[in-house]
C-alpha cells in the first residue's frame, strides 16, 4: 500500500512539475456557422477540455474567448458532423457537413465521459429529449428505454423498484448503485425530474467494475442539467405538470344486497350496517387526487462562469382522506473559471423538504370486507364504530382519522469540485480534480394515538400514546482523479485515476410513552405519560460508521474508427468486511471492433452504416452485510437478573463473529454487436451477457454447538445468470414534416442458483417466500443448485372431491386433500421469473406536434393469483367474494387456503403504458423573450392484455428472488397528466 | 507551478497520513469481546445474561416440549381451526406428529445451545484472567466459575431431557472443532450415560465451592443436589440403570436440611405471589422476575390460556394481552354440549350494553349468557376417568378431589390477596360478580362460558362435532383456563410479573422421597409424604373427612383417603402419578417428571389419543415409542454431520 502511495505521489508531482502556463491572456474567436442552407442556430463552441464555451445565435455568429492562440475549439450540433481547430486556425466562416456517421454523442460512464464510439462496454444512455413525459420520478422517466433493465411499477404507473439484468444475490441486494453527478450512493429522490440531463445504465462488468465493491448490481449515473445560455442572459424555465388518477373499477364482489341474500347460506355476522360501500367512501377522498409539480429553473452564464437555480414543490392530493404530502426543494449549480482558466469550480447545492401529516390507508381491501360493518357509531368517544369482535380487528377509518402524525425529511447536499489544467497542447490534456461532497439527511417522525381509540383502550390497556423518533445520517464522500486525453491523428487516449473515500454515519432515537391524562399535549409533553414512571416507556439510540476507500485507474485507447480498448482496475476496501479480508482488486477489459470500416466491408457499405462487435469482462464487488457484522463483540442483551440485591443487566457475547466475512463477487462476460442500417434509419444492437456471482452472503445454520448462536453470514454459494438483449430502433421521414420512429427491446434471462454452501456448511437449497403450512412455516420457493431462480414448490393440482376440496398428486401416485399435504409430495409446480421482457415506443411527429406511445410486457412466467387463493371460490372464509366465485369454481366449496398448483396461472402480459400528445408554440422576439411553450397530456396504465385472472399482472413484482406472487387485493389507476413547459 | 505541486504533494501526503486507508471498525454500541472483562459488575454482568437466557428458553420453548405433548394442557386451535392455528408449530406437539423439521424442536435446540455457549465461553474467559486484575480474589472467582458450571449442568440436563443420547458433550469454545453427538459410534443409551456421568461429576465437583442458602435467584447447594436427584430419579429411563434408593438417600439429606433449611409452607399461595423470593421458604430456586426489568416472568405459565378479556375477570391492566390458544385437557368427552345444557342464549335486545374496560359499550344484539346450575351435575358428557375410558391421565380437573380450594374459581382483592387456579362457567368481570364477559370468534355475541370439553359444536370450518375431539377444533370456549400465578388487582399495586418463576421447590424433594419409599414398596409412607404436602389445600373438615359428594350424594370421607374419580383406593403407582400432576400442574415438566418415569407418555392413554382421526394430520391413534425422545432438527444434522440422529427418526 505504502508503495502505491509513494509512487502516485510522484506520478502527481512529475505532473505537476511539467505544467507550463501560459502567459497570455486568451485568444478571441469569432465567426458565423452554416449548413448547406443556411446558418445553424444553436451549434456549441467549446474549448476542448473545459466548460467554456456558448452557442450559435440566431445567424449563426458566436464569439468566444478562449484561453490561448492554441487552444483546441471544438463546434458541434446534433445532426453535424463535430469539427475542431486550434483557436488560430479556425475559419471566420464555416460549414458544418451533415452526419451521416453514427451521431458522434458524448456518454457520461463512471468518472467522466467517453464519445460513445470509444465504448466497448454495455452502456446505455438515455437523453433528457427521450425521457418518458409526466414522470414522477427518475426511474418512471426511462421505463421501457433500457433492455435488461427491469422496473417494477406500482398500481399508478410509477417505478417503484428496478434492477438490471436480473437477481443473482440472495441476501446482498439487488439494486444498482445509483450515481448522481459523480456523488456515489446519492438519492434519486433528491433530484426533481425536469433538472435530469441524462441517465446512464452501465450493465456489464467491464462498465461497472471502475466502482469496486459497489458495481455488481450495475450502475446508474445520473447527470444534471448545467447552467448554460448566452452571457448575460437569464433563461428562465418552467416545467410543470397536474396530473389526477382515475381508478379502475374495482373486482366485481357482491353487493350489500346480494350479500344479505347470499349470507343466509354463509352465515357471516351481520353487523347492522346497510349503507352500500360504507368504508370506500368514508375514506375516499373528498377532493379528487390530484398531483401537482411545480418547477421552475434560472440559468444564466457570464464570461466566466455559468449557473442555474431550480425550484421545486410537489403537493399530494392522496385517493385517501387525511394523507396529503408535499415536498420542497431547490438546487443550485454553479460553475467558475478563475486563475486565467486554469482552475474551474463547480459547485452544487441542492436542498430537499418532505412533509407529511396525516396516516396512510388503503380501500383496496374493502370490497372484501364485511359490508355489514358500520363506520361511524356515535355512542364510542371517537365516533367510529368499534368491532365487537375480540380480534385485535380496528376500525380502518377510525385508524386514517384518530391518529396524528407528523413527519418531516431534510436532506442536504453539497458538492464542490475543483478542477486544475495542469497540461493543455493541441495533442495532450492534462487536468487534475478533488471534489468533496456530502449529504446530510434528517428525518423525525412524531405520533400520537388519543385515549379514545379503541386499539389504545381495549387491547393494550393505555390511554394515548405517544412517541417521537428521528434519524440523522450523513455521507461524507472525497474523490481526487487525474484525467489525462491524448489525441494526436488516428490515436486517442483517454486515462483518468484517482482515489476515493466515503464515509457515512448515522444517529437515531426514538421513545414512547404511554397513558397520559391529557390528550391535547400530543408528544409535545412525552414526560407526562405514567409509562415511563412505571418503567414501561420505551427510549433507543443508536450510532453507526462505516467507510469504503480505493484507488482506481483506467484507461481507454482508440485507434482510427476501427478499434477501442478498455482496462481499469479498483482497489478497495470497506470497513464492513472481516479482518482477514479487507481489501480487494476489481479489474476489466473491454475491446470493440467496428468491423464496417474495414476494407473488406467496403461492398456492404450500401446498406450497412455501421457494424461494431465488442466484448467485455470485468469484476465487480457487491458491498453486502451490515457493518459491525464481522467482529466479535459483546453488546447489552436487553435482559436483566436480579444479583446480590440489585437488578443487574445482561451483557454477552451479541452474534457468531465471522472474521472471513468479505465482498460479494460478480464476473460479467458481455459480447454484443451495434449496428446502423439503411442509411441510419435502422440502428440497434443485439448483446449476450454471463453474469455468475460468487461468494454470496448468505445467512446460514451456524453449527450448535460450538457457536453460540444459530445462525451466521458467510460468503458462499453462487448464482448465474445468462441472458440476451436486443434494441432496435427504426426511425424516418414520411414528408419534411412527418417524423416517426420504431423503438423495441426485448431481453431474455436465464438467472439460476449455481451453488450454495460447501463441505463444511451444508446446505442444499435455498428456501424463499414464507407460505404457511403444518408445523414448520411453509415456504414457496425452493432452489436447488442449478435451479432457475422463481421456481416454486407445491402441490400439483388433480381435480377436486365431491365435498369441495381442492386434490393435489401425491408422491406414491394417489391424490390428497389439503389435509393431507406431506412435504414429499410437494413438486416444482411452476416458474414466476419472466424469461421475456420487452417494449415498444413510437413516436410521430409533425410539425409542432408530438405524439408517443409505450408499451411493455414481460412473458414466459406463472404469476400465483392471490386473489383467487383468497376471494375466488365459494369455500373461502373471507368475508365478501368474487361474484365470480360462483361463477366459475361453485364446485369449490370447502376452504382449500394451500399451495395447489389451481391458483398457479400463466402471466404473460402487455399493456399500453403510456400515451403523450404534445405541441410546442415557438415565439418570435417579444418583449419577454418568450421563446418557447410546450403543452402535453400524458396517460399512463391505459391496458393491459392478459390472460391472467387476478389483479393488473404489472402491478406484480417481476424482480428480486421471490418474484411473481400476486397481491390478493390491488388498486389499479390510470394517471393522466397535463403538463406545461415554458421557456423565456 | 512549483506552488501547485507542493500543494499536490501535501495533499497525497495528507492522504496517507489520516489513514484514509484504514478499514478498522469502532463500534459506538458494542463491546470489543477480547478485553470485555473489566471489573467484578463485567463479570455478573454476563452472569445476569446467562441466568436470563435460560429463564427465557425455560418459560417458552421447554414450557411448550414438556407440557404441550403432555396429557394436561394443550394447545388448541379454534374458530373453525383457523385461529391459534399457527402453522401447526405447536399442534404437532400435542398430537405427538412432530418431525426433525418442526419449528420448535429446532428452536428449542438452538435456545438450548446459547445458553451453553454462554456458560463456555463465561467460563472459558473468566478462568484465563487473573483474579486480581479485575479486582477480585480467586475464591470468588471461583465461586463464580462454580456457579456457572453448576448452572450449564442445569442448562444441560434441560436439552438432554429432550433430545437425550444424541446431544453432543462440549465445553470448547473452540469454533473450527465440531463436535461429534455424545452416542456417535456407540449406543443412543450409551450416548445417554456419558452425558449423566458427566453432569453428575460437575455437580459433585462444584458442590463445595457453591454457597448453602442465600438468594433463591442464585445457584446454590441445594439447587446442586435437587439437579441431581432429578438425574439419579430418572436414571432408570436416562441410562438404563435404576437409581432409586441413592435417590432417596439424597432426598432424604436434602429433606432433613444438610444443603439449607427449607420447609413445606402451610398456605400455596406463597409458593407464587408476589414476595415468593423473600416469603417463601419452600423455594430452593426461582429465575427473578419484575414488571421493570425482567418480563419474562410467569408470563407463559398463564398467558397462552387467557381470553382476550381476562383482565376485566381480574380486575387488573395487565400489560400483555391474553392468546386464547391453550387449555386445560378435557375432562369430558361430547356426548353432550355442556354450552346447550348450560347457557340460555337470551337475546336481551338492540339497545343493551355492556361494558369493556370502564366504557359503555353496545353491541347488537346482546346476548346474557345464564347458567343452568345442573351443567355439570348432569353429567350429559362422559367423563374420561370413568368408564368406557378409564383413563388415569389428562382429565385434570376432574382428578382433583373437587374440595381442593385450588379448585374455587379464581378470586383476588386490593391487599394482594388471591387463590384459586380454573376458569369454568360462565365468565362475569370482577371475580364473577359483574356483567357476562363476550366471547369472540366462533361464539362473537354470546357470553364467555368455558366448558371441560374441547369440540366444535357448531361445525364451523366444516367440521361437525364429535364424540371425542383433538385439539385442532376446539371452540373457543372449549377448555377450563388455568391461571397458576396470580393476576394482581391493580389497585393492589402489585403486577402478575413480580412473582419469580418458581423452578425448584421442596415439594419436589418430598414428592421423590414418596416415588422412592412407593417403589421400595412402602405405599403407606408414601401415601403419608404425599399427604404431608396436599393438606394445605383442604380445610381441616374437609381433609378429615365431611359432608357428602356435591355429585353422588353419598357420605365422603377425608382428603386424606379419598381415592380421585377413576383411581382405586390403594396408593399405587397411578396414584402417584397423578399426585406428581396435580401438584406441579402447568410448572413446565409433566413429561419428563412424570409420563415418562411412569412409562405412560407413550403409552399411556388421555383424551383423543386413539380415539379420533384427523384426514391427513397423521393423529397416531396408535402410540408410538419413537416420540419418547424429540429428533435432532435437520438444521443442526445439515450444518454439522457429526451429530448422530436419534434412530427412532432414521
């Protein structure tokens, strides 16, 4: 380590000592760019290497002041082909000629940016004019862009977890690493949609690898918009939307009517209500839902410097009563050229609020429920009606209403970087940066239940209770890199290195007290409650650190447009792991071959623009485990014995300490093949990836004795998944006027249980996903080694009895009943992991106006119909059924509540996800400088085709390692969005 | 230029220095285990761990292994057996159909062997400090190394009890030496002596070393040898040789006051109220137990019995909800509805209310439960202990003599006072003198009524009634409730946790002493012995003998000699199978104290056992010696394949 260290040092100083600055006092260019037609509007002038630069105005004249006679002045516009010149060369008047060569787009990858030729990795980036409209948050804003990116999206259309490339870890986690503005491990929810700039989806191992210990999920960078206009001029965007959800209609159950009927039969109590729906509309909403985003952002540039400021504020008008939320936030970017250029700062800030007072509640379970039950029973202190039934069962409004609660969330973070040019000519670029960043979030949670609420009363025997909880953590991050850019005629090199240290530490606390006499004080007076004069109060703090340190290098060479190559290598350590294995190497290579500029290509060239064929290899870390874990430790045991007169607390040993405990491992070959046909109309790229993780942690049966506890994380066992990932994407004129595009991926994943444990823990499968069943809890997923991951054990359906039980096969060839399940006779019944994931967009555009269309599905799984298994058939005990229960299955009559394969359906669906229509209104000058106004109406959930039963097949969860479980009882809502964008 | 990189330099440097490479944790909530060792409060600090560790495993996991498989308290699942059902965790207990994959026999191996880690790894660490290091003498550090080894015998003898032969014998700490099942390569039976030889020698080993008398909390002399007479009394079915007349020599030292002087005490109650660590001289030992600072307590004792209502029964706010889920075994089978017979369901009318913990409530309807008096009297149902049954097992209620005052429903004041121990009839707040408490589920609406019977008289879940019943359907009434400990007024100002958890008392003693003298043949002493314990339960006319059967009508004689419903006259071994029951009814070791000594937990005869079937659930209508001893969970043989299954699970 020393050694390493000593020899950056003099790599740096080496650097640094061969700068030689430049006296002069800039160089100015000016000019006025054109096309074959006519001047080109728009077009940046940059000075390579450095965030000076402006664009083309109206007639296509810039001026620029750059910082030497020899400095390298670099003009592009999308749809152009980029040119550059040494500042002294440049012409006064210049063409640009049209790309007709693959777009030569910049990609932002881990520590810097790449031209998107110069990839041999799998990167995906997704740019903010491609982003889906009216998305709630980041994720929902690149759903079905990325193949191999799974998001799971909840009843309203709004991603609500996602993973890339499928599951492999059991117990790591399967989340990317979310990157945002090079902050490692920042929040998605910190950055307002409209400031999103583009996200980048790094998917192999070769890409990811440069994070180390943090790169086996993949990664997601997310870069913000920066501060850009002409100088002087402040641009003022504002970019909103209102968007209200229209619920689908409910599962078709009886009525309160057919109920009474019906419950003769039944014989369900009937307690008295006789108000139809009588809990929907006592929790409904009374205003309609609706969700409103405000932004607003301000962005200017000076001669030396440029900035933006963007404010944003969210109300939520929630389908409930009493569960509104808003949030406020701003973020400010500010970048500054000081020292005769050579340094540059960039600085951002960004400050985000959440408030949120009221409870939570769902009415997707009342159709349901009894619909007996009254709500309101005026002779109870709160009004509510109270179950009479000794249940723990609560009065669901009494539970929205009656409670208070409050909660709040800070999060802060500030990033500041510093960015020296220690080495500039026409050929070689050396520049040095240290960014520190940190994000501080707090958050407190504060509630109080009166002593009129019947849970308070009846069933813990306290009279109000209150309690006050709140979490600090902050994240410390210092990165320094040294990024070296050579280029010199057909060779281009591109080197970055560096070292990084993050740190986190996070406080908490959190008390309760109970039984108090006045109910006005809410938490306000927690000491007043008699619980905590009776010892029975409630009061917890804790504290915990844990850090992560590496050095890192990498290195890209490109030579001609034939071939570019790859490597980097992280070193890391994170104070998570054991003892014994505290550091560890992350090494990749990656290589791609444009193979259609060879000369023996050349008779293709009619047809084929571009052919590329890359590969790559690279290892990543997956930081698994929770910090403490590894050492041996004694911690309070919360018990107490009563000694030589006094009652004296335990303490012992706290966990089977594991000095070995390290790092998951992942190991991703990648090959894939980029393409562009038909004069670019057609590009895409087709990608075969082999992702086998190892070491995985696992929680096992710690042998007893000698441990001392049952159970311990080791790394063991490994996963592998293999899939293929196709993108396409057809785009052409029909007129001048008329534009359209095809875009689809598909993806196809095999993910499987390779191995688990070894020779001295054994264990030979994996159990998943808790079930239920006689005498040990019943799980429904078991995998062996090589056993697709979603494979689900149970009993295989055979026809049902006379008495209206389900029958199942049994392993000696017979048939059982419920009651007679034995574990033996359990099989693998089906698969709930979709093999087929894939979307479709289109895109129309004609004049101003715009017009889209997503879709999406995923194929080839079972999904087990919850809502079957518990609403479908007559036999169940639940209090309000399926009108299709008599329907379909009136042979059911007894309770078959049980792993049988009959609630196993196939799950394959598409549904329309999402429409947009647009149309922008360009102004010319006026006296606002009003430029540009953009309106859309987006909806979102519009249908889905299936054939599965249950409830909307996507609002099933298709990611993670218990997959496809349907919920009984789901909300399903169409979203629609009407949104404003204006630019002044 | 020289100024940046000077800059560039100090940087790096810095980075090195501030050990922006060191990856050591610093714990702020844990203890570095290497070093914990500090002072005397460090070590009675893992001491009080240890104690509570076992008081924990004790009140649950082995409450539920030797109770719940015995013939007088089981687990029941009502409301059309769909709830307390839990997954079955505990029926399989009941119904003797529990496998190597069963929760609880995996959890209680696993409770098991943290108490003995800790005491291995106390004793381990404790001997390799110097005494003076930590400012004690090296006698008390033996005595506290004493007292741990005495207590991982106790800690022992309690997963030995369950598992037998096939547990392994290891003090190490030592992680990468797996240990190999005590009857590995040998007999199951010689795996069974080692381990009695073994914890027969420590116990001898640290008898002197240990204190005589002191706190009840603490291990002393006389929790040494009361462990031991345990062992040498059941040495016959442990290790095939029978022991009995050591056992009784023991008992009788024990009983004449050479280990500390302890007495039987006139009133029962003082055995489990609130002061019984202080007040009790019966008491040789009991895990400490406090509202504040040790909930453990008599929790599980009454918990698992109670209604969701109880405490308006008792006047009390008791902190900790009642489960509904266990029962007292029936003494009745159903060849009758005792809830028919015994309750009119009058509908009272729409606008009635009740109360519920100090506010009016209404419900509609209501109904008032009424007793008919006659319930019982009539005796519609059979009784299990007559004939065609005749059991001499389960049926608890019933085979006690019914002028045993533990019998009176319970009953309590605000000076703390209190007795009676079974929930039966019809349930009124305030000690059965306020308004009729509602039952839930199955019977939502109705009074609260329990009967000695478990069935499903209303057929829900599709299950119609029958004769004799397992406890899958019981409805929620089904089964009298016990509650052993006492639930404490509130305004009496004591709380249902202040009572310790009594463990061994010398009631025990004099109870071995009697199975000794009766096995040497000596019935009339150990009728005499036996006697010398049950006559604090009767009044003295009830005892010498009065009155008339409330029943039969026909004269009764004395306590003393009445033979209990079912038994013959003469004090046999049934007899003292049955005292062993009725005197430590729900203290946590009927199988073991009793059924197994007697030869009857497998095959014996109580309740439903070979009188119903169960589709499916594998009820053993015949009995079957495998259960004698619980399997090793397949966890443990999975994660170390030098531990031996016992072969009855092969």
């Amino acid at each position: 380590m020393k050694k390493l260290l000593t020899f950056l040092t003099g790599v740096a100083v080496f650097l640094a000592a061969s700068v030689h600055m430049s006296a002069q006092n800039g160089y100015e260019v000016r000019g006025v760019i054109s096309d074959a037609i006519g001047p080109v509007v728009g077009a940046s002038v940059i000075e390579r290497g450095t965030t000076n630069g402006t664009a083309t105005g109206p007639d296509g004249d810039y001026v620029l002041r750059v910082s030497s006679a020899r400095a390298v002045v670099e003009i592009s516009c999308i749809g152009y082909q980029t040119v550059t010149y040494v500042a002294s060369e440049l012409p006064s008047r210049l063409t640009l000629q049209e790309d007709t060569e693959m777009i030569d787009e910049t990609v932002v990858v881990g520590y810097g940016t790449l031209n998107k030729k110069e990839i041999s990795s799998s990167v995906v980036s997704v740019k903010s004019e491609d982003f889906n409209k009216a998305a709630p948050n980041a994720m929902t804003l690149i759903v079905g862009k990325v193949a191999g990116l799974n998001i799971d999206t909840n009843a309203s259309g709004n991603a609500s977890g996602y993973q890339i490339r499928g599951a492999t870890s059991i117990n790591g986690g399967n989340s990317p690493l979310i990157v945002v503005d090079g902050i490692i491990g920042g929040s998605l929810s910190d950055v307002a949609t409209q400031d999103i700039e583009s996200i980048s989806v790094l998917k192999d191992g070769a890409s990811a690898a440069i994070y180390g210990t943090r790169g086996a999920n993949g990664v997601i960078l997310v870069t913000t918009k920066k501060g850009s206009g002409t100088t002087g001029r402040v641009r003022v965007t504002y970019d909103s939307y209102v968007a209200t959800q229209i619920l689908h209609k409910f599962p078709e159950t009886f009525s309160l009517d057919e109920w009474l009927e019906l419950n003769e039969s039944r014989g369900k109590a009937d307690y008295g209500n006789r108000v139809e729906n009588a809990y929907y509309k006592a929790l409904k909403n009374d205003k309609p839902y609706y969700d409103l985003n405000q932004h607003i952002t301000l962005a200017g540039s000076t001669a030396k410097s440029n900035y933006s400021l963007s404010l944003t504020y969210t109300d939520n008008n929630a389908l409930t009563k009493n569960s509104d939320s808003q949030s406020y936030s701003a973020r400010f970017q500010m970048n500054q050229k000081m020292l005769n250029d050579i340094v540059e700062s960039s600085t951002v800030a960004n400050i985000r609020a959440n408030v949120s007072e009221g409870n939570s509640a769902s009415f997707a379970g009342t159709p349901f429920s009894n619909p007996t039950v009254p709500v309101y029973d005026e002779s109870t202190p709160t009004g509510y009606y109270w179950p009479t039934s000794s249940t723990g069962s609560t009065n669901s409004v009494e539970n929205l209403m009656v409670p208070i609660n409050k909660s709040h969330s800070t999060s802060l973070t500030f990033q500041q970087d510093i960015k020296v040019k220690l080495f500039q000519n026409p050929y070689h670029l050396l520049t040095t940066n240290a960014n520190a960043s940190f994000r501080y979030n707090s958050s407190y949670s504060h509630s109080y239940t009166p002593s009129t609420m019947q849970t308070a009363q009846m069933w813990n025997n306290w009279a109000g209770s209150a309690s006050l909880g709140s979490n600090n953590s902050l994240s410390r991050s210092f990165e320094w890199l040294v990024n070296y850019n050579f280029q010199k005629t057909d060779h281009t090199i591109k080197a970055v290195g560096g070292y990084s240290y993050n740190d986190s530490v996070n406080e908490s606390m959190n008390m309760t007290n109970r039984d108090f006499q006045y109910d006005q004080f809410l938490w306000y007076n927690i000491g007043s409650g008699t619980y905590l004069k009776d010892g029975q109060a409630s009061m917890s703090s804790g504290k915990g650190f844990n850090k992560i340190a590496g050095v890192f290098g990498r290195v890209t060479y490109s030579w001609k447009n034939l071939f570019t190559a790859t490597a980097s290598l992280r070193y890391e350590g994170s104070s998570k792991f054991g003892k014994n294995k505290k550091y560890g190497y992350f090494p990749a290579v990656s290589a791609a071959w444009t193979i259609s500029n060879m000369p023996f290509m050349a008779g293709t060239r009619s047809w084929l623009d571009e052919l590329r064929f890359r590969a790559s290899y690279g290892v990543t870390g997956r930081n698994a485990g929770s910090d403490y874990a590894s050492l041996s430790t004694y911690a309070s045991k919360g018990s107490n014995y009563y000694m030589d007169g006094e009652w004296v607390p335990g303490y012992g040993i706290n966990r089977n300490a594991n000095p070995n405990l390290g790092w998951e491992t992942a190991v991703v070959y990648d090959y894939g093949f980029d393409f562009e046909l038909f004069k670019r109309r057609l590009s895409g790229s087709i990608e075969y990836f082999d992702r086998r993780s190892e070491d995985l942690l696992y929680t096992y049966t710690a042998p007893q004795p000698p441990y001392v506890y049952s159970t311990i994380q080791l790394n063991l066992g490994s996963t592998s998944n293999k899939g293929v990932e196709l993108a396409l994407n057809w785009r052409d004129n029909i007129t001048k006027d008329l534009r359209y595009s095809i875009s689809g991926t598909y993806s196809f994943s095999d993910a499987r249980l390779v191995s688990i444990g070894n020779d001295v823990y054994a264990a030979s499968w994996v159990d998943l996903g808790s079930a239920g069943g006689l005498g040990s809890s019943d799980t429904r997923f078991r995998l062996y080694e090589d056993t697709r991951i979603g494979s689900l054990r149970g009993f295989k359906y055979a026809g049902y009895t006379d008495d209206g039980q389900l029958l199942h096969e049994t392993a000696d060839g017979g048939t059982a009943t419920k009651t007679g399940v034995k574990d033996d006779d359990k099989v693998f019944i089906g698969n709930t992991l979709p093999k087929h994931s894939f979307s479709l967009n289109l895109t129309l555009n004609y004049k101003t106006w715009d017009l889209s269309v997503n879709g999406r599905g995923l194929a080839g799984m079972d999904i087990w119909n919850s809502q079957l298994q518990s609403y479908g058939y007559p036999g169940v005990s639940a209090e309000n059924l399926l009108k299709s229960a008599y329907e379909k299955y009136p042979y059911l009559t007894a309770d078959n509540n049980y792993l049988n394969s009959f609630f196993l359906e196939k799950g394959d669906w598409f549904k329309i996800e999402r429409i947009s229509v647009g149309k922008a209104f360009n102004f010319k000058k006026n006296k606002l400088n009003f430029e540009r106004l953009y309106l859309y109406l987006a909806a979102t959930n519009l249908l889905t085709l299936t054939g599965f039963t249950g409830v909307d097949p996507s609002t099933v969860s298709s990611i993670g390692l218990e997959p496809g479980i349907s919920g009984s009882t789901s909300l399903y809502a169409s979203r629609v969005t009407f949104g404003v964008t204006a630019q002044f | 230029m020289k100024k940046i990189s000077i800059i560039l330099s100090v940087l790096f440097a810095g980075l090195a220095a501030t050990s922006c490479f060191d990856m050591e944790e610093h714990p702020f909530t844990l203890l570095d285990a290497g070093n914990y060792f500090s002072d005397e409060a460090a070590v009675k600090q893992v001491i009080a761990n240890i104690y509570a560790q076992e008081q924990g495993d004790l009140s649950e996991l082995y409450w539920y292994a030797q109770e719940l498989s015995a013939d007088q308290i089981a687990w029941r699942s009502w409301n059309g057996g769909s709830w307390g059902w839990d997954s079955g965790d505990k029926f399989v207990l009941s119904t003797h159909t529990w496998t190597p994959l069963s929760n609880y026999v995996n959890r209680i191996w696993n409770g098991a062997w943290t108490a003995i880690g800790l005491c291995n790894n106390f004793i381990d660490d404790l001997s390799s400090i110097d005494a003076s290091s930590i400012g004690i003498t090296d006698a008390k550090k033996e005595a506290y190394i004493a007292e741990v080894r005495a207590f991982r015998v106790y800690c022992y003898y309690n997963v030995f009890e369950v598992f037998g032969g096939v547990i392994p014998l290891t003090t190490s700490t030592d992680t990468s030496i797996l240990p190999e099942s005590a009857c590995a390569g040998t007999t199951f039976e010689e795996g069974c002596r080692k381990i009695c030889d073994w914890m027969e020698s420590e116990l001898d080993e640290t008898l002197a070393a240990l204190p005589v008398g002191g706190s009840v909390n603490r291990v002393n002399q006389a929790f040494n040898r009361v462990l031991k007479m345990r062992i040498l009394l059941n040495s016959e079915i442990f290790t095939g040789t029978a022991r009995f007349s050591e056992c009784k020599n023991l008992a009788k030292e024990i009983l004449d006051g050479k280990y500390g002087s302890y007495r039987i005490v006139d009133k029962y109650q003082d055995i489990y109220s609130y002061n019984n660590d202080t007040n009790c001289p019966e008491i040789i030992f009991a895990f400490s137990s406090d509202l504040i600072y040790n909930k453990k307590s008599t929790n599980m004792r009454n918990g698992p019995f109670m209604s969701y209502v109880f405490m308006n029964y008792f006047d009390t706010t008791q902190r900790h909800a009642g489960w509904n889920c266990t029962c007292t075994t029936p003494s009745f089978d159903n060849s009758s509805d005792f809830y028919a017979q015994c309750v009119e369901n009058v509908q009272v009318g729409a606008d009635t209310t009740y109360r519920s913990n100090g506010t009016i409530r209404s419900i509609t309807p209501i109904y008032e439960a009424r007793v008919i008096k006659e319930m019982y009297d009539k005796e519609l149902a059979k009784c299990f202990l007559d004939p065609p049954y005749n059991d001499k097992l389960g049926a608890v209620h019933e085979r006690f003599d019914p002028r045993d005052i533990r019998l009176l429903p319970p009953y309590g004041d605000d000076s703390g006072n209190w007795g009676g121990m079974f929930l039966e009839g019809v349930m009124r707040e305030h000690y059965g003198t306020g308004d009729v408490q509602m039952a839930d589920a199955d019977r939502n609406g109705m009074g609260l009524v329990y009967v000695d019977q478990v069935g499903n008289f209303q057929g829900k879940g599709n299950h119609p009634v029958q004769i004799v019943e397992n406890p899958r359907w019981g409805e929620t009434n089904s089964g009298l409730r016990t509650a052993k400990y006492p639930y404490y007024t509130t305004n009496s100002g004591f709380d249902f946790c202040d009572p310790d958890v009594v463990e061994f008392r010398l009631a025990e003693v004099v109870y071995t002493y009697a199975e000794c003298l009766l096995r040497e043949g000596n019935a009339a002493e150990a009728k005499n012995q036996v006697n010398s314990v049950r006559k604090r339960y009767f009044s003295d006319a009830d005892w010498n003998g009065s009155g008339v059967h409330p029943t039969t009508g026909k004269a009764l004689i004395g306590a003393k000699d009445q033979a209990p419903r079912g038994f013959s006259d003469a004090f046999d071994m049934d007899r003292m199978l049955s005292e062993w029951g009725l005197e430590f009814y729900d203290e946590g070791h009927r199988r073991r104290t009793d059924l197994r000594r007697f030869d009857k937990f497998t095959q014996g005869q109580w309740w439903f056992f070979g009188r119903t079937t169960e589709t499916g659930y594998d009820l053993p209508a015949k009995r079957d010696r495998k259960y004698e001893w619980y399997p090793i969970p397949q966890r443990a043989l999975d994660a170390n394949h030098g531990l031996v299954q016992n072969p009855n699970y092969e």
